[in-house]
C-alpha cells in the first residue's frame, strides 16, 4: 500500500520534473517559429544557446516516467500503449523530429545556408509545438476513460502548449544578459502574453473537468487537493506580478513552482486511478519485490544523478551569459 | 477504423497496409527500429571513448592535432548522441507500444534494469552536455572527466539495457504459475545466464565498429592526399582500438555462443543450420538451408567444425533442430546466413587489423630513423583501399549479430515462456505507424549521413596545405553565434 502510493509519487514527481525543464525546451521551439521583427535571428540564438547543453539532460525525464511505469505498473503501461496507441506513436515522431532538427541546425554551421537553417527551424519549431499538445491530450485521456478526442484532452493539450510556451520564455528572460535590454524586454512581453492565455485556458479546463471528469473536480476541491490548487493560483499571480515589476528571478522561481503545483493537484485529483476509470495504482502495481528494487535503488541513483544535473545548471547559467 | 480519416482507402498503399497483420508489422516496426538505434546505440557507446583517448593524448602531448581530433568526434557524437537519445526514447514507448502483453508480463521483472539504465543514461546525457559545450567553461581536468564519465555511463546503460534482453533468451527470477509470473525476484535480468556473455560480446563489438569505421573515413582522406598528422593519428588510434578488439571478439564470441548453446539449442542450431543431432557434427559455412526437406544446399562442410566449437572434442553429440518442435523452430535461413555474415565481416575485420600491423612493423624495422612516425605517411595505396573497404563490416556484423540473436529466439518473446504472437498489441493500425517509422528514419538516417559528410568535408578544408590552420579553439561551440543575423 504504502510502496505504491511513494512510487506513484515518485512517478508524478518525474513528470513535474520532465513539465518545468523538458516543457520549457518545447516552450523555446515554439518561441523559435513564432520569432518576428528585427531581433528574431538574435531569439533564436538565445533560445538554441539555452538549450543546447540541457535540452538532452531534460529529456531523460519523459524515459524516467516510462520506467517507473513500466517497472513498478506493468499493467496500467500495457493498457497506455493499446488505448493511446496512435497518439504515443504521433508524440514519438514528434520528439525525434524535434531532437533531429534541433541538432542537424545547431551543428550545420549554417552561416553559409541560412535557408537550409530556417527549414530545420520550421520542423523543429513545428514538432515543438505538436508535441506537448499530444502530451497534454494524453494526460487528458488518462482523467477520462482513455479518450484522446474530447473537450477535455484537448483543452489539456492546448494548456500544456501554452504552459510550455510561458516557462520557455520566463526563463529566456534570465538566459540575456544585462545590456540586451531590448532582448529581454522581447522575452517578458512574450511572457506576460504567455502566462494570460494559461490563466485563460486553466479557467476553461477547472470549470471543464466539473462536467467530463466530476472525479478530477472533486478531488481538486477536496481538502487534499484544493491547497495545491490554491498554491498553484499564488504561485501563477506571483509569477505574473514578478514579471511585470521585473523581478526575474523571482518570476522564473514562481513559474516552476506554479506549474509543479498544477500538474501536482493533477496527480493528487487523480488518487487513486492512474487510468480513470479503469485502473488503480493498487490494480497495476507490481509485485512487492519489485517495487522495494527501484524505491531502494532510488536514493543511489539520485545521488548520482541530482548533484550532476545541479552541476549542469551551474556552469551553464548565467555566470557566463549569452552574447550575440 | 484509421484508414477512413486518410483518404486513401482502396488505394493499392491501403490494400498493401491491411493486407499486413498486426503481429508481421509490429515485427517489421521493431526490426526497423532496432536496427536503426543499434547503430547510434553503438556509435554511444564507443564514440565518447574515441574523443576522451584523444583528448588524454593532448593534455599529455600538447600536440593540436590531438585537440582537433578530439573536437571533431565530440561533434560527431553530439550529432549522433541526440539521434541515439530519440531513438531510444521510442524504443522504450515501442517496447509497450508494440508489446504490451509482454511488457504487462515482464515488466516487474526486466524494469529493475530498465530502472538502473535509466540513472545511467541520465548520468550520460548530463555529462555529454557539460563536455561537448563545457569546453571553455570548465577546466581541461574537469571537462576530460566529464568525458570518463560520458564512456562510463554509456558503456553502463549499454550493459544494462543487455540484461534485460539476455533475460529474454533465459528468462530467470520467477515462478510460471497458470501463465503468470509469481514470487518475482528483480535481479533475475542479472542472474541470467546469457548477460555477461552478451553484454561483453556487445562492447567490444560497438567498438570495433567504430573503429574501423573511424579508420575508413580517415583511410579515404590519406587516399586523397591528406597524410598530415590529424589524419595519421586518428587512423592510428582506430587502428589500435580496433585490433585489440577485433581480437578479443574470437573468444568472446566463442563464449556467448557456447552459452547459447546451453540455454538456446534451437537458436545455436538454427545458427549452425544444423538439424540433424550427432556427434562428430561437422561445421556448414553458407549455404541456402531449407527448413522442408531438413538440409542445406551449397554449403561448405568442414568435418568435426560444430562438435569441436561447442564442445571442443570431435564427439560431442550437438542437439540438432531435429529435437525441437516444428512450431518452435527459428527460421533457420535467415538466423544462419545472419551468423555466418557476423563471423565472416569480424574475421575479414581481424584480417584487416592483422595485415595493417604487419605493414607497420615491417615499415617501423626499414625506417628505424623515425621510430615515432605512424604508418600513415607510408601507409601503401592498396592498405588504405582494404581499410575503406572494411569500413561498413564492423555495424553489418553488429545488424547481423542483433538478427542471429533476436530471430534466433522467435518464435518466443521470451524463450520458452511467451511466444511473440501472444505479447503483440490488439491496437488497430499497426501497418500504418511502420510505415510511418520507415519514413521518419529513412529521413533522419538520410540527412544525419549528409550532414557527417559535411562534416569530413570540413575536416578536409580544415587540414588541406594552404588553408588557414584548424581553428581548434572556439570555433566549433559558438557556431550559434555565427549564424547570420536579422537574416
């Protein structure tokens, strides 16, 4: 009862993770094909030098949750691949094309065929943006019976797009330097856009799960889940208002949080199916030897792996910005 | 029910794609995909040892040649890392995606692997970004470690990711009770049999290949006149590696086949073509076999071979296919030709190796005024052909040995507990998402060879006589900026 419960936790904490880092590497695609004006050339640069040394480490994320799910829920990651069958292939095509495209430009050395540099932006701005869509409607689907094509899912992926697009450019903001005012100043004003139609699309999906998926609504008003929903909404407005008084670091500190919180309440509001209304954590658990593997294997591997990401983070953040 | 939204029912496409059934597809997907990711998977492994020797010579030598080695295959590796990394990802979608009833079944078992792999790969993609753009943000110290840790986690996730599959020839760490797997025991992928031998087999194996793969394109540039020292040194270090490895493949490869032997006689016969159980089995080279009438036409037949390679005396009795049901049989075809072109492209290989180092002692006894020179400078026209030519053998063995391994245990998913029609998805549209994988890494291998071209192009430009001297330094982390702007 208990191993289940730490490993759905670990689980849901994962796909946090993978929403505030690999969401933002989408969120930098789709600010990469939505680039205009004088200073699009110089976005993208910030965006492709943003990303280049993370981009990969972030997506370990996304194969840290398939393990955890194929380790510890065997069943519940069977009856995923049959039920959201085509859109896991669409999200699979979607992420080589993005990562394919992504490197093929960064590594060209396009400085003498600029039009070839632009096609691979087109796909990988394009596959940026199809992805997390994909990946929204199918979170969607888990809260309803597995139905990809519904309102519900597809508000879901239209909020993961735009949740993706708001941390992208509210951590861009960070990633110029002091005197490219203009630069950042393009980057907040894309933020604010941003973080208006998240707030817009989560007033739509809240009021939406009361009629498609009552159990989401009632878990996300329960006294569980509706802290985190509150946690969530001080965070966004926090987030907001940090970005219109420019405190930057405080803005990209409230957006994570705020995001975490969102997709956290989504977990919480999910207790206990992991497929609605099909499955339980305790349904497709696997055995107890198992579960006892990867929750003591847990701690080596973080050990491992947590002081290398931070160390990651540290020499490539700002110590030594981005100059175009 | 898919076929409807696309418009191109009736269509002889159409007709072709529901004429395929699911369990042929998903086959085909995987094989496709697979084989696609075995080559990045190997390029993972053995690449980052290749850019981490070279940079260890530079920080010893101080020679630039070295640091532009070692920059020029970081890059390709960043290259081919990422291709890798999607690769993989869609590997572990497709493993339930095409699977599930097998990945229902094992799942508790072969995820504790997938787990540990899944730490080290993390460790892999972490490092690979501090060391491909950490160049001038952390100290040569630093960064050369980053590098250890980038072979080291590759290697590790490789080995890994082994387990699991050797627990798919020899499924251990559970009790089968009415279909099900009960008193699960999570080391099982570790306490099969068939890892050890694999996982060594499978290293050695990714860095032959890219060994001589690195020897061939280096080969081609000294054919075309480029003998300066990049060239010279990068032939021989690939040299170096490959021979140790090519090597150590002859008794690798005699040990996972023997271990084979043990757990899988239907693969090991099917390999050998051998169906009829005897002693004094002889050993059959080529050879078209035919599964109806039980023997082989055109085979080479070398007396006492198969006896002495399993058990090394002429009388040991080989179980032949003879003692397998007709239902549980691998197509023998396919599983030998497979075996006998991964032996033949690894002996041609170690051929290869054998005669280069000849050249170059005997080249080293004549020129004994410059013991130090690398073979390059001298290296015989012909020499240089045979290493171009070998250049593709190393990943057609890799291909080969993954087809004599994983068609060699069909028709089970896991040998002697599922069989793979059993484990296939009921999910409609299977035909489609294969054809839609063709595609997508008919492109991406398309344009990820285009752009390494480029790339020896670069290398071309870079090291011709006249040209400005490789601008090893910055250049190639901040190509980013280079592009032009407001364009």
């Amino acid at each position: 009862m208990v191993r289940e419960v730490a490993l759905a936790g670990v689980a849901l904490a994962a796909v946090v993770a993978y929403g505030v880092l690999g969401g933002a590497d989408f969120g930098g695609g789709v600010w990469d094909i939505l680039a205009r004006g004088p200073r699009k050339q110089d976005e993208r640069n910030a965006i492709a030098h943003t990303m280049g040394p993370v981009w990969e480490a972030n997506h370990v994320w996304l194969i840290f949750v398939i393990v955890i799910l194929f380790t510890a829920f065997p069943r519940a990651y069977a009856e995923l691949s049959i039920g959201l069958f085509l859109p896991f292939h669409l999200v699979l095509i979607g992420i080589s094309l993005r990562g394919g495209a992504f490197v093929f430009r960064a590594h060209g050395g396009y400085v003498d065929a600029p039009g070839q540099a632009r096609a691979w932006g087109v796909v990988f701005g394009g596959a940026s943006v199809i992805t997390p869509v994909l990946l929204g409607m199918s979170l969607g689907a888990v809260s309803s019976g597995l139905r990809v094509v519904g309102p519900l899912p597809l508000a879901m992926g239209a909020l993961a797009l735009a949740i993706c697009a708001y941390l992208a450019a509210v951590y861009l903001t960070l990633e110029t330097d002091e005197n490219q005012g203009d630069l950042r100043a393009a980057f907040r004003r894309k933020a604010l856009y941003a973080g208006t139609v998240v707030v817009a699309l989560s007033g739509i999906v809240l009021p939406l799960t009361y009629f498609e998926a009552p159990h989401l609504w009632a878990g996300l008003t329960s006294a569980t889940g509706a802290p985190v929903v509150g946690a969530g909404v001080l965070a966004a407005w926090t987030s907001g208002g940090a970005l219109v008084l420019r405190k930057f670091r405080l803005a990209r500190l409230a957006a994570a949080a705020q995001v975490a919180f969102l997709v956290a309440g989504w977990g919480l509001a999910q207790y206990p199916y992991l497929i609605y209304p099909s499955l339980t954590l305790f349904d497709a658990a696997a055995p107890p030897a198992t579960l006892d593997f990867v929750l003591y294997t847990l701690p080596f591997g973080l050990l491992l792996v947590l002081p290398s990401l931070i160390w990651l983070f540290r020499v490539f953040s700002r110590a030594r910005p981005f100059s175009p | 029910m898919i076929k409807h939204h696309w418009g191109w029912s009736g269509t002889p496409f159409d007709r072709r794609i529901q004429a395929m059934d699911a369990l042929t597809a998903a086959r085909a997907q995987m094989e496709v995909s697979l084989g696609f990711h075995m080559i990045f998977a190997a390029l993972g492994i053995a690449l980052p040892g290749f850019m981490c020797v070279a940079e260890a010579l530079y920080l010893r030598t101080g020679c630039p040649h070295y640091l532009a080695l070692a920059k020029r295959w970081s890059k390709a590796t960043s290259l081919l890392f990422a291709i890798g990394a999607v690769s993989g990802t869609a590997l572990s979608f497709e493993l339930g995606l095409l699977w599930p009833r097998f990945m229902e079944f094992s799942g508790g078992i072969i995820g504790s692997a997938f787990a540990l792999e899944g730490y080290a790969f993390f460790v892999e993609a972490i490092f690979i970004g501090l060391y491909l753009y950490g160049w001038d943000r952390i100290s040569p110290r630093a960064h050369w470690f980053s590098g250890l840790a980038v072979v080291l986690s590759g290697t590790a996730s490789g080995v890994l990711v082994m387990a699991a599959n050797a627990w798919m020839q020899a499924p251990r760490g559970f009790d089968l009770v009415d279909g099900r797997p009960m008193n699960i025991d999570p080391w099982g992928p570790f306490k099969s049999p068939e890892w050890i031998p694999m996982s060594i087999h499978m290293t050695l194996a990714a860095y032959a290949a890219v060994a001589f793969a690195v020897a061939g394109v280096y080969a081609l540039g000294m054919l075309k006149g480029r003998r300066d020292p990049e060239h010279t040194s990068a032939l021989h270090v690939a040299m170096v590696i490959g021979a140790i490895t090519a090597l150590l493949q002859v008794p690798s490869g005699d040990i996972a086949a023997r271990v084979s032997a043990a757990h899988q006689p239907a693969k090991l016969a099917a390999m050998e073509a051998h169906y009829e159980t005897r002693r004094e089995a002889p050993l059959v080279l080529g050879g078209i076999p035919d599964d109806a009438s039980e023997t082989v036409r055109y085979g080479v037949e070398i007396p006492y071979g198969l006896s002495l390679l399993v058990g090394h005396d002429p009388q040991t009795e080989v179980p032949g296919l003879d003692r397998v049901p007709r239902d549980q049989r691998p197509p023998t075809a396919i599983v030998h030709l497979a075996f006998d072109l991964m032996v033949g492209s690894g002996m041609a290989l170690l051929a290869v190796s054998a005669i280069y180092w000849l050249v170059r002692w005997r080249g080293r006894r004549t020129q004994s005024a410059a013991p130090a020179e690398p073979v390059g400078r001298a290296a015989p026209r012909w020499l240089l052909v045979a290493l171009v030519a070998a250049s593709p053998l190393g990943f057609l063995a890799i291909e080969a040995g993954w087809v004599v391994s994983e068609v060699g245990r069909q028709p089970w998913v896991i040998y002697g507990v599922m069989r793979t029609r059993e484990a296939v998805t009921p999910a409609p549209g299977v035909a489609l998402t294969f054809f839609l994988f063709v595609i997508l890494y008919a492109a991406l291998g398309a344009t990820l060879v285009f752009f390494l071209r480029r790339m020896a192009r670069r290398t071309a430009l870079a090291a011709s006589p006249g040209a400005a001297p490789p601008r090893a330094g910055a250049n190639e982390t901040n190509e980013m900026k280079e592009a032009p702007h407001g364009a």
